[in-house]
C-alpha cells in the first residue's frame, strides 16, 4: 500500500471507530447496555439491549443521531442527513427529517461532554472489537481524576452535568 492509501485507510477507520464509539458511549449514557461494538473493513456497528420495557423514544433517538453527530463533530460531515442505516432506525421509530435537527443537537451536546470518553473508546477499539463490559470500563477509566487533581468537581462541572443534552433552559432530572 503507497502511504498516501495507508493515510486515508487510517482516517477513514479512525472515522468509522468514533462514530461506532460514539453510539456505545451514548448508550451507556442513557442507561441501555452495550452488547457488542465491532469495527472491521466494510464499516461497523454497536449492538445494545433496551434495557425498559417501554424505551424512551428521545434517549433511542440520540443513541441513534450518536454517530452522526461524531462525524459532525470531529470529522467534518453534512449536517443535514445522517447515515443511511442510522437514518432507517430514526425514520422506523417516528421521528422526521425536522426533528432530525433537534436530535442531532442534543447528541452533540452530550458528546463534546464526553469527548475524552468517546475517543478512548475509539482508540481502543481500532486495536479489537470488544463488549459492552470494556466500554462501561473505559468510560469508568476517563472519569478517574487524572494525577494532580483534587477529584473534586467544580461548580460549573457539576451544571453541565445536571443540564446535559437538554434543551436551553431545561434542567436535567436530579438523579
């Protein structure tokens, strides 16, 4: 393979393990559990369980929008439209291209949040396909207080947590 290639398999596979990433990360973040996330030469995929017996359409919508929402914001895609397969999930459970929008901002919001989280996950999964066990790991591994840190959150960390994903002026549900 001429380098040039290689460069561009490389990219395209870091692509592919973020966006996969991202879907498992958003998973976890709303509570379903990640079977599976597989990365190989035509693409990838992550398999999770719906852990309710009624699922909540909005947290199956980001988990979905997830991928897309990587791609928008680490890898320069389109805006408007997710992927093909992520697109006939969206459409399969109700929702329509104007709320994609809606969907797509929630899920970015969530991961620049979890950005450290989504690219360990990435990372690791470049190197083998693995459970949804060594993805609930790493996430654990990226909130460990790095050397030097008190552990302690500071103010504005703790809001961003409570306020995540939703809308602008919304509060999060305390747990």
């Amino acid at each position: 393979m001429t380098p040039r290639a290689d460069a561009k398999l490389w990219k395209r596979t870091i692509k592919v393990a973020r966006h996969e990433a991202a879907h498992a990360v958003m998973a976890e973040i709303c509570g379903h559990t990640v079977l599976l996330v597989v990365l190989s030469k035509a693409g990838g995929f992550c398999r999770h369980g719906i852990d309710a017996k009624i699922p909540d359409p909005l947290q199956l919508g980001m988990i979905y929008m997830a991928g897309h929402a990587a791609d928008v914001l680490w890898s320069r895609a389109n805006r408007v439209h997710p992927p093909v397969d992520d697109h006939r999930f969206l459409e399969r459970m109700g929702f329509r291209d104007r709320s994609f929008a809606t969907l797509l901002g929630f899920a970015m919001g969530t991961l620049h949040e979890e950005k450290d989280a989504v690219f360990a996950v990435a990372k690791a999964l470049k190197a083998q396909n693995f459970t949804g066990d060594d993805v609930r790991r790493i996430i654990q591994e990226t909130k460990q207080p790095k050397a030097g840190e008190s552990g302690k959150s500071n103010r504005t960390t703790q809001h961003r947590r409570q306020t995540r994903g939703a809308p602008r002026g919304i509060r999060r549900a305390r747990s």
